[in-house]
C-alpha cells in the first residue's frame, strides 16, 4: 500500500475529459484535458493516462484510486440510445409510465411538448397479480402466466426488462417471481425490478425510475466492465470507483447494477469540491458556481453540506423547464441548472427588448469570436469586447480570437435594432446574462433557507471567474473565492466524496399504530444490504450508518426527512420520535401541530465509510513584490465608471501566498480569467486560492 | 433614474420584479401547510402597481386564479381612495365575485410602501382545502356553501385584528390547515413586498410607475402585433353544455370582434344562471376568455396587465357566465373551463395554426369519494382527473390532461393507502382520440372497486361528481371526428354523473375521461401514423380501416398499401354521395 501514493479522478463531459491527479503524500495536483471519444469513452481515459505517464512516469502501478464520472448514461437517455426495454407491470396499469402525474408545465402553452416515455407501449405488457397497499395479496400470481408473459416479451428482441408492480413497495414476493423466471428463460437479458431500484410509494415515479435503470444499464455495464479490464491492462492495480449522483462514490459492481444513480455523476463532483472548501476553510454558507459554455450548475452548501433531494428530471424537451423531463427518484444532490453560459446567445426578443439565452451557440459553431462558424453574437463575445478576456490570451494562448468580427456581430444584431449605443448593448449582455443566474440564485436560496447578502461564492468553470464578481454585486455576497485550476478544478471533488450509499424502504404506517420492532427489522435490512454493496469496495469494516425517517401529518402531501440515532429502534418511545419530527418540522416551516396525527412513509439508511481527506499543497513560493506578477494594464469597462478604465492584469503563476492587491484586477490563468472590479480586494492564501472581499454599498 | 428606461436596462428591471414574485412563490412551497398548495401548486402570487395594473406574477401561475386576479385587484384596489391605505394594512377577502369565483379561494392583499409613499400592491389567492359549507355542487346558493369573507382589513396598520382570524377559525373544519395557510399567504406578501423595496433601492427609484407604463406597454404592445395579423370581423362560437337529467343544455353564445389589434367578445345570448353550483362570477369567465387569447397570441411573454388590455369581455348579468349574488358558484369549472374552447373555435377560422380542436380535460373532472371504515374511521379522498387534449393543425393531441385549467393527478398507490378503496386499471383508453389528419389525445379509463371483504368499507360509500362531456363529446376541427364521451358507470350501468352517488361494497365504478377532438379529415392521415397508432394499440385495426380507411394486416401490423388506397377510395365515394344524398 505505502507505494500507492497516487489518486485519479477521471471526468467525461460532452466535449473534453478531464484528468486530475493527485499525490496523497505531497498534495501535488496535476491536471491534464482530452478531447472526449463518444464512440466508445474508454479511448479517452486511456489517452489520457498514457498522455499523463509523459510528465508522471509510472504513476499508473502506484494509483491507489480511480474514481470516474461521467455524462455516458445522461446522454444515453437525451439521444434516446439507451437499450431496447421492455416492461412487465400489473393488469391494468401498463400505461401509468405514459400517464404520468399529468402537469402541464407550461400552462398558457397548449402546443407545450412532453417527453416520450424511454419504453413504446407495445412493449408494456401486464400480468395479472395484485398486492394490497398493506402487502397482503389480493390476487397471487400465477407461475405459468407469467412464464407465457416473460417468453413474449422476449419474442420483441428486448434486450433488458424492467419490472414494476402496483404495490410492490410493501410486498415483492411477485416481482421477485417475475426476476427469477426471467434469469431462467433468459440468463442474458438484464432485469432490473423496481423493489431493489426504488422500493418507495407513488407507482409512476417508481415505474419511471426503474424504467430508466433498465434502458441504461446494458450499454453503462459493457462501458463499465470495459473500462475496468482496459486500466487493468495498462497495469492499474487498485480500486475503480463510480461518482453518485448523491455525491458520495461506489463500486463498478453497483454502478451496474444501479445505473440510475450515476446519472448526473459529472455535475456533481463540483459540489463535493465545494463541500470540501466549505469545510476546510469552514465557511457556514457557500455558494457553489459552475458556469460553463452553455449551462450555469449552482448550488447552496450550507456547514459544509450540500442538499440531496429525492427526484430530479432528466432529458426536458424543453430545456431548463420544470416539469418537462422524465422524473427519476433517486437521491441527487439539489444542483440548478439554467441556461446560461459563454456560449448564449443575445438577441432582441419579441417585445423589443434584449434576450440572452437560455439558446446557446456550444462549442460549433460557438461565439462569433471563436471564428469557427459562429453568426450570433454571445456572452462570450461581449466578455471580448468588453476587455475581460484577452483575444490573445484565451485558453492560454491556443485560440486567438477575433474582436472585429464580435464586434460587427454585436453591433448588427443587437445594439442597432435595439437602437442602443454600442458599449450598452455589450454590457447589457454581460449584465443580463448576471441578472438571470442571480433571479435563479436568489430562487434557490430562498427555497432552502439561505441568504444571499451571507454567502461566499466560489467560481468554477471558465466563464464562473469572467461573472463571479458581477453576479456577487447583484446578490449582494461580500466574498468570493477562486479556487487553482478554476476550469478542471471541480474534479477535486471526486478526490473528497465520501464513499456512501442509500437506500430506502416505503412503509405507510401512522406513528400510534406503527410496531417498532418490524422497523428495527426494515431498518436492520436496509443497513445489511448497504453493508453489502460497501464491502465490494472496501475491505473497511468501520462501515457508518445513518438512519433517518420520512414522515408527514396524516394525510399531508409531502413527507418531512427526520434523522434518527442508530440505537435500536424498538427501544425508542414514541413520544420521543413524535418529539423529533416536531423538532425538525418547526425548524423547517416555522411552526408545528403538536395535536395533528403524524405517520411514517419511508425508512431510510445512509451507509458509509470515513472520508478520504485530501491535504493541499503549500506554495512554497515567497516573495514581496507583485511586479513580477503584473503583465500590464487593459482598457476593460467599470459598470461603477459606465466607461472603459484600466485594469491591472496579473499572470495567476506568478502569485504567491499572502500577496494582496485591490481591484480594478484582471487575473489570468490558462483555463479563466478573474474579473475583478474598483471595490474587490484580492488577498493569495496558503495553497494558492484567491479570496476576494467585496465593499457592498 | 426615472422617465424612459432603455430596453437593456428595462429588460434587467423587469427580470427583477419577476423574480421578486417567484421568490415570494417558493416561500409559499415552504411555508404552505395543505398539500392542494405544496404539491398541485393552487396558488397566485402576483403584485401590481399603485394603480392596481398587474405587473408580475408567479411562473406556474394557475390560469383560472391568475387572470381572475388580475382583473380582480384592480377592482378591489380602486374601491377604497388611495390614501386610506397605511402600512401594515392586510386585506382579506374571499368573494367569489371580487376575485376567483368560489369560497374555497382566499385572497390576501397587502398595499407597500416605500419611503412613506404607497408604491405598489401584493396579493395571492391560495385554494383552501376547506372554507366550511356544504360540500356539493347542487347547493342552490352561495351560502350554502361556506364561509364568506368580504373585503375586511386583517391587520389594521400592523395589528391583527384577532376576531377576523376567529371567525375564520370557528367556520371551518380543518382550523389548523386554514389558518396555517393564511399565515403562509401573509409571509409570501411580505417577502414580496421587501423584494420590491429593495429592488427600488438598488435601483434608485422612488416609485414603479415609470416602469409599469413601460413594462405594460410594450407587452401590449406584442399582444396586439400578433392580434393585428388577424383579419377584422366578426367571428362567432357556441357551445353546449350539458345540465342534469331533465335540464336543458346551458348554451354560451360568443361573438368574437376583431377589430385592428382589439379583441372584443360578447357573450349575450347566454342562458340564465342555474340553480345549481355550475354558476361562473365575470371574473372566472374572463380568465379562460383570457387564457384562450393570451395563448394564442403571446403563450411565452410574461403576464401582465398589457396582455389584457386589447381584451374587452362583456358578459351580460344574471346568466350563467356572469351570475349575481347570491347565485351557488362551487361548481363553477363545469361550466367556466368551456369559455377557452369555445374562444378557439370562434377564430379557429382566422387564427387555424393557433388553436386546438376540443378538449377531453374540459372540464376538469373531479371525484370526491368518502365514507366509513369497517371500524367506523371517516374516509375521504378528492381526485381531479384529465381527458384527451385536442388536436391541432400540426399535432395530435396530448393524452390526458387537465385543459385549460391544471392540475395533478393522485397516484394509485396514495389513493389505496388511504382509503378502503382498489383501482383495478388507470389506462388509456383505446379508439377514444377523435379520430383526424391529426388525431385527438386519448382519453383514460380508471375502475374502482369498493372490495366486499374484511378490508371493505361500511356501506354506504358516497361519491360527488363534478365533470361533463357524457352527452356532449369533445368536437372536433376542419373536418376532424370527436373524440369518445366521458362515461360514468356503476356495476356496468351508466349513472348519474352529477351530484351524489351512494355506493355500497362489491360494487365497481368505471369512469371513462373523454378524448380529445380530431383536427383535419381523417381520410388524409398518414397511412404510417396509422400503423404506429395500432402497433402501440391507440387505434384498433377495425378502426383504422373504418376511421382512417386504413388496412392493416392483422399479423404483421403493416399497412397494406394498396388495399388501402381501395379502401380509402370507396370509402370517400360514400362520404361525396352522402353529402349528395343525406
């Protein structure tokens, strides 16, 4: 083990795949970025690696971890090129997965589209069984039709089945039946029931759920086990681990078996990053900011934790449109997502005022500056004209951008049929395109308790440091934070995420009728099981558990998430766990209803091991005089001034710890740039990270 | 800053103040105690100017509340003179006819202030699970129905006025819940009202007016450039809804003018108001006028005052699109959701890429089962349930929806967990879209079972009915076919779909939601949507030959090409001669 010094995260995104390594022994961290292979994505990772091995001999035999994210199973599921799936559920509800629960999203739009649901309905098939919502059976099933049913569906040339049962939740013996002829008929196919997916009440978020884990997992677990034997041939030795997309990291086995919870495993590592300087550095409430060519993904981490919520959407049709996408309950870390990044695009929107995004150019054709094919005028073009990005300073030199060409876009298609001056329109869409990602932030803040004139906000991606600033003015946040690496930096996360799983169990039951010993039973399950899916990945036998309860008011529509000890739950009293619920609930909603019945819905476990730290290198750089950091001054416009005004351009390599220096800054790296205005002062930490106060009128 | 904004700087500060709203709406989502609030979002939020123009409202704004509010506020806000307003003053009201057309929807209503002066009103509409009353739709008046609150001040200069919260309290049957939400509705103001001051400080402004007549003009302006590409005259619709047994259809006539970039829509002509729930308040009838007009011209520009201001409504009193007091109003979306289609097929001739054939979803359908356990424990359980939306020009029609209001429906598995009853199918319903060149959404099916064994209820079981389209089935568009009628049976006879059934054990209800009407002749769809339609199972083979004139083999479940032109042929001979020879 002592030679094992070496940590990997491996990231796959739509256009680049990141690299960073990590030393556990110096806290050096290296960096390195591919071009993406969507064919097959392995080729990238062992690019990578072998393009790594070029400044890092070696390194592959002392590599302790691997840990992957990726965006393969998200894209499968947008470009619809996931298995094809069939279904078995029971008679009568063949259709709750194209039902669904029936909002319409957008309600002044009838010609709004809704998603196709991943399985046509003449792959839907019904067998006739039924279970009482209490688990009792109603109708047991019978072996011979449901052998018939399963040898249909194979008829079709289905490649994987999911398997959803009214009731299922509370009583899995058919679909377990159902699993077990399947494995006979077809050793081959891929099954995946949804009492082991989502064992949880409401038939269509369950049905959804596990049909998504069916479509994906064929192709996530050929990519998996490819991707496994591919770093053993190049002499990998150590452990492969999967980003959740509750943050926490599993094994190859589990993330198989589970695709559809390593859907957002890519956005998420972000957040942990940013959980882990939340704890480091113990900021109480931190914003998370990831803005990158077309999306900006922001995130509230309050005491060093992020919130997990229980649904989420994937593949909206229309983009960023709640209600518009496919629902998914697995636990997801409570990310936001707009639309908007360097690539929007600006235009004059019907009403005869300015529009940018939430339509983004991506990386083809790209802003008009990038001289690919770009026509539209975007953010990133503003950025340019307005002196915060240095044509030929972009992505460290490799790209040389073209100001006229940006300038003439602007120009054209938006200050003049604006009938605006120029520097307006150009400013307006940097100032725009900040306004709509602070209206999303202040949402998102709001709905989770926090305040926005509190939070720290830490700027990732290669536009987050271009607006970080402006957007802190709109909130009115007295501090910012640019972490090394800004560009790839949020791949530390997946050096910090805590090896952990969750699972739940539904379980209607009112508090005064419930018997505590059958949940200190469900309870004792769920952590078994959890210890089972943590021992693939670690022989650590301190495995922790956290129990936590839903529960709500009878006959609420919404449940209420009370953590509980560990002790036995049949010697708990039930005054103490009403006590903890009216606890928690008036923390929440300001007030609770002592005298209004409660009931349970699900029995939760949070099973995991001890967080891996990671210990930051020191700069060992000294030095007293910035001069050497400086490369000039640039004309950049000051929204304070409304005019163009000299910014001093500092080179971010040449910084040292404990350097100060005050706005109007401009501070360049390879993969960003830091704006800072008149009233940001900048202070260099220990490990290279700037912290910039903000002087709030 | 004040005067003119220009469109950059106007397009940040309008941003703000819709975001100002959309904070005080999750502020709801926090604080709201009922689920009807949390989880099927029946609330507004919406702030106006001082004047009481609408400036902004909440993102997922339900039709019916929004535009009835908008309308509502500024009626309320120009009753009292302007300087009897004082802060810390909260209004509460639910009068159907001042603002969303029944009791169940409380209002309040909060004037700001910003450097001593008045600026601006925020106001929000939540439906309560329960206002007291009787609950039915064949109460004969208003009160019949529950509490009603007029226009009364529930903080007085920052004082609770305790006896308007006690006599609230005392009135209905869930105290806990109601007043609860109240509280809600007044922290929702409040957030909304230190949002806006806020925004003006940041933004050195004394006042929203300036910004308001910007804000409301230029989406004026929009609306009437889209309304203007529509030719001048005089466009007319009826619509029939079907009443109880033995009542006549209550008929609305709608003349639609289109004059320049105004709309103006006359419903004289009406029936009388009914003597029963059914009634609909000006208000309520305005809001589905205005949704239909609001999405054909402008679905994705913000709501505002300006949207509304090329609309004139004028609703003759005392009939069922504009009752009076004290005529009973709970069932008011029987008969209100209609006003939406019926606008649609007014233009339909004019506007043909803009609206959609008639809805399954129209109206809303609404189940409210209760009863006793074995054990003598009361039940009770409400469901809203979607048709089959309409086809249009260029799509088929969604499949079970709530059109035009909104809402969610209850899972199966929620519903059996509370309450005695089983639900044997949820489906879509086979051949139930009207059959088009673009086919009608398909309606649904759902059986429920009151079981007769040791886990069944006492008997009787009872069930309230609000829904319609037994008789009438949803019509289709340019030559589209309707889609199949709502049906209610019970034990496989059909029932009485309006007011109350008695149930007992063993018995199974079936109710069919309607599908949507078809749009365009049927003969000239795709031969290979046809086939898709079968493969999944949404159209029968006897259909698709019947219907489309389409022949699919019954094995491979393709179409045959040229027994389908024979038949396609023959089967228009026989529609030309029919019309030659009816």
């Amino acid at each position: 083990m002592a030679d094992k010094v070496y940590r990997l995260g491996c990231d796959i995104g739509g256009t680049f795949t990141d690299f960073v390594l990590l030393n556990d022994q110096t806290g050096e961290i290296k960096t390195y970025k591919c071009l993406t292979t969507p064919r097959d994505p392995s080729d990238a990772v062992e690019d990578g690696i072998r393009g790594m091995e070029k400044y890092t001999p070696d390194f592959v035999e002392k590599l302790d971890e691997v840990i992957h994210g990726t965006t393969l199973v998200i894209n499968s599921i947008i470009e619809r090129k996931g298995a094809k799936t069939g279904l078995i559920t029971t008679k009568g509800f063949r259709d709750v997965l194209e039902i669904g629960r029936g909002i319409r999203y957008a309600p002044y739009d009838v010609f709004a589209e809704f998603p196709k649901p991943l399985i046509p309905r003449h792959l839907r098939f019904e067998v006739d069984e039924r279970i009482r919502s209490d688990g009792s059976v109603l109708k047991p099933l019978d072996p011979r039709e449901a052998k018939q049913v399963v040898r249909a569906i194979l008829k079709l040339g289905v490649e994987s089945i999911a398997v959803c049962l009214i009731n299922s939740f509370e009583n899995p013996a058919n679909e377990l039946m159902l699993k077990e002829i399947i494995e006979k008929e077809a050793p081959e196919i891929s099954v995946s029931i949804s009492f082991r997916v989502l064992p949880q009440i409401k038939e269509y978020e369950r049905t959804s759920t596990t049909v998504t884990n069916a479509y994906v997992k064929p192709l996530t677990g050929r990519y998996l086990s490819k991707l496994a034997k591919r770093l053993e041939a190049i002499g990998f030795k150590g452990k492969l681990f999967i980003m959740l997309s509750s943050g926490g990291v599993t094994s190859v086995e589990t993330a198989s078996e589970f695709p559809v919870r390593i859907i957002e495993s890519g956005p998420t590592a972000a957040v942990i990053a940013g959980q882990f300087y939340g704890r480091l550095f113990n900021i109480p409430e931190m914003f998370c900011f990831d803005m990158g060519g077309t999306t900006a993904k922001s995130c509230l981490i309050q005491k060093g934790e992020a919130g997990v919520v229980p649904t989420f959407e994937v593949g909206r049709v229309q983009r960023f449109m709640k209600g518009s996408g496919l629902t998914i309950q697995v636990p997801v870390v409570d990310l936001m997502e707009i639309g908007a990044g360097g690539g929007s695009i600006a235009r004059v929107s019907r009403l005869g005022t300015l529009q940018v995004g939430p339509e983004s150019s991506g990386a083809d054709p790209g802003p008009i500056c990038y001289g690919i094919r770009g026509m539209d005028p975007c953010v990133t073009d503003a950025d340019l004209l307005l002196g915060y990005l240095d044509e030929n300073y972009f992505l460290g030199g490799k790209m040389k951008l073209d100001k006229e060409a940006a300038r003439l876009g602007v120009e054209e298609k938006v200050a003049r049929p604006l009938g605006v001056k120029f520097i307006q329109a150009v400013w307006g869409i940097h100032d725009l395109i900040n306004e709509t990602m602070a209206a999303a932030a202040k949402t998102h803040i709001a709905e989770k308790g926090g305040n926005p004139s509190l939070v720290t906000i830490v700027a990732f991606g290669g536009a987050g440091p271009v607006h970080a600033y402006g957007l802190a003015k709109k909130l009115g946040a007295p501090r910012l934070l640019v972490p090394p690496n800004a560009g790839v930096g949020s791949a530390l996360g997946f050096f910090t995420a805590p090896r952990a799983f969750d699972l739940l169990r539904s379980h209607k039951v009112a508090l005064t009728a419930s018997d505590f010993n059958e949940i200190e039973g469900i309870l004792k399950e769920l952590e078994e099981e959890a210890a089972k899916i943590l021992k693939k990945q670690a022989s650590e036998k301190d495995i922790q558990f956290e129990r936590s309860l839903d529960m709500r008011f009878v006959g609420q529509g919404s449940e209420t998430n009370v953590p509980i000890s560990g002790r036995d739950f049949a010697k708990m009293g039930r005054e103490e766990v009403r006590r903890r619920f009216d606890e928690v609930y008036e923390k929440l909603y300001g007030r609770t209803y002592p005298d209004s019945e409660v009931e349970f819905i699900n029995f939760k476990v949070r099973a995991s091991l001890p967080e891996r730290l990671i210990q930051f290198q020191h700069i060992n750089k000294t030095g007293d005089s910035l001069i050497k950091a400086i490369k000039g001054k640039r004309k950049a416009y000051s929204p304070k001034a409304k005019d163009f005004i000299f910014y001093t351009v500092y080179d971010r390599y040449q910084l040292f710890p404990k350097a100060t220096f005050k706005g109007p800054a401009i501070i360049e790296e390879k993969e960003s740039t830091v704006i800072v205005g008149e009233d940001g002062s900048i202070s260099v930490d220990d490990f290279g990270f700037l912290w910039i106060n903000l002087k709030n009128e | 800053m004040g005067g003119t904004f220009d469109p950059i700087t106007l397009e940040i500060l309008w941003r703000r103040l819709i975001s100002v709203v959309d904070e005080a709406d999750s502020a709801v989502a926090r604080t709201a105690f009922s689920s009807l609030l949390r989880d099927a979002h029946d609330y507004t939020c919406m702030f106006t100017d001082q004047k009481g123009r609408e400036l902004a409202q909440g993102s997922f704004a339900t039709p019916g509340q929004s535009g009835a509010m908008a309308l509502g506020i500024k009626n309320l806000v120009t009753k009292l003179p302007l300087e009897t307003y004082e802060p810390g003053d909260i209004f509460i009201t639910n009068d159907p006819w001042a603002l969303a057309g029944h009791l169940n929807d409380v209002c309040v209503m909060s004037p700001v202030f910003y450097n001593g002066k008045l600026v601006a009103f925020t106001a929000c509409v939540f439906h309560h699970s329960d206002i007291g009353g009787r609950v039915s739709s064949d109460n004969h008046d208003v009160f019949e129905e529950g509490l009603f609150i007029p226009l009364v001040k529930l903080y007085d200069g920052g004082i609770l006025n305790q006896s308007v919260m006690d006599m609230i309290r005392w009135n209905v049957r869930t105290p806990d819940e109601v007043i609860g939400d109240i509280r809600s509705q007044i922290a929702a103001n409040h957030v909304c009202a230190e949002k806006i001051c806020q925004m003006l400080r940041e933004n050195g402004l004394d006042h929203l007016d300036d910004l308001a007549d910007q804000i409301i003009s230029r989406t004026e302006k929009s609306m009437r450039e889209e309304i203007e590409k529509i030719p001048d005259g005089i466009y007319q619709a009826e619509g029939m809804i079907e009443q109880m047994k033995g009542q006549q259809d209550v008929v609305i006539k709608t003349t639609v003018e289109v004059k320049g970039s105004d709309i103006i829509v006359n419903l004289n002509g009406s029936s009388p108001q009914v003597n029963w729930g059914g009634n609909v308040v000006y208000n309520f009838t305005y809001a589905y006028v205005f949704m239909a007009i609001k999405s054909m011209f402008g679905p994705d520009i913000p709501n505002n005052d300006g949207c509304a201001s090329p609309i004139t409504l004028k609703a003759p009193e005392g009939t069922v699109v504009n009752c009076k007091f004290p005529a009973a109003v709970a069932a008011r979306l029987v008969i209100g959701h209609f006003l939406t289609e019926i606008i649609y097929r007014a233009l339909s001739g004019v506007a043909s890429n803009k609206v959609i054939a008639a809805s399954g979803g129209t109206p809303a359908q609404m189940n409210v089962f209760y009863g006793k356990r074995r054990n003598g424990k009361p039940w009770h359980s409400v469901i809203i349930r979607g048709g089959g939306m309409g086809a249009s020009a260029s799509s088929d029609g969604h499949y079970v929806y709530i059109f035009p209001a909104n809402g969610a429906n209850t899972p199966v598995e929620i519903i059996e967990s509370d309450t005695p009853l089983i639900i044997e199918k949820r489906e879509l319903l086979v051949d139930s879209g009207g059959p088009g060149r673009m086919k009608g959404g398909l309606g649904q099916r759902e059986v429920f079972r009151i079981p007769d064994d040791q886990y069944g209820p006492q008997s009787p079981v009872n069930l309230g009915i609000q829904a319609g389209r037994h008789i009438h089935a949803p019509e289709g568009l340019f030559g589209g076919n309707p889609g199949a009628r709502a049906q209610f049976l019970v034990n496989g006879v059909p029932g009485n779909p309006f007011g109350l059934t008695q149930l007992k054990p063993g018995d199974v209800v079936t109710i069919d939601a309607a599908g949507g009407g078809g749009c365009g002749n049927p003969m000239e769809r795709e031969p290979e949507r046809v086939e898709r339609d079968v493969l999944e199972g949404y159209v029968s083979l006897e259909k698709a030959r019947d219907d489309y004139g389409v022949a699919i083999h019954p094995e491979t479940l393709k179409v045959e090409e040229e027994l389908t032109r024979k038949l396609r042929e023959s089967l228009k001979k026989g529609n030309d001669r029919k019309r030659i020879d009816p």
